[in-house]
C-alpha cells in the first residue's frame, strides 16, 4: 500500500472540489499500537505514529475518525489515553456529517477518504512516516 499516494489523491481531490476538509478512518491495534493481548493495554505506539495523528489532529481539513471492533467501554478508555496525547478523533465508528445522497447509501457503511488499517495493507513500522511527508505537501 502506498498510504502517500492515498493522502495526496485525496487532498487534491478537496482542493479540485473545493471540499472543507477529508476524512481519514484509523484503526488501533496493529495500526496505531502494538495489540496487547493482555488484560491491561500497553500503548506502544509504532514509529511516528503518534506524531502523525497529532498532525492530522491540529488540521482544521481533516477529520479524524477512530474505526475499531473493540467493545464501546474500552473504546472510551482509548479515546480518553489518545486525547492525553494530543490526539483527538472527531468520532468514533460514524461520520454523521456525509449522509446519504441519491447515489450512495451510507447508512451501514461510513464515508471516508482515507482508510488507515493492517488489514488495508498499512504497515506501521514504515507507514506512518510516510502520512507525516504526505501531509506536509499540504
């Protein structure tokens, strides 16, 4: 997966369209930190992934969507520890501002632009880099 080639389609396709901002979907475990199959979480960051949410944090055009499986009251102890480190998602497993229109249906399927997640063929050893360069063309 080439995630730069992702972040630049989708950053130019806002400015073509002249779109307020893109949407950007991440995964936790696997994707942002470590998996801990532990009882209690770890929160091992992978190289530069911190330092790249915090990025799309402080951008006013991108809204940052936390996209997991976990069950609702771990996903509020995450959100909680991510907010402590500078890194806010403006929601959680929903995009309530892209709503359906006569072409798509986005009731069981969220919009978004960019999709940040292992199983998408993100690598987080290197990935992560690569978004903070992407979005530095921006």
């Amino acid at each position: 997966m080439d995630i730069s080639k992702a972040f630049k389609a989708a950053l130019n396709r806002k400015i073509e369209r002249n779109w307020e901002k893109i949407y950007v979907i991440v995964d936790i475990h696997d994707t942002i930190i470590h998996a801990s199959y532990e009882q209690a979480e770890t929160f091992r960051y992978f190289p530069a992934a911190r330092e790249a949410l915090q990025l799309m944090t402080s951008r006013d055009d991108i809204c940052l969507i936390l996209w997991s499986s976990t069950y609702r009251d771990k996903l509020e102890m995450y959100v909680r520890h991510f907010a402590g480190d500078g890194i806010h998602f403006d929601y959680v497993n929903e995009n309530p501002e892209v709503t359906n229109t006569t072409l798509s249906d986005f009731d069981a399927k969220l919009y978004y632009n960019v999709g940040i997640d292992d199983k998408f063929g993100f690598e987080p050893e290197t990935d992560w880099q690569q978004v903070i360069e992407a979005l530095s063309l921006y």
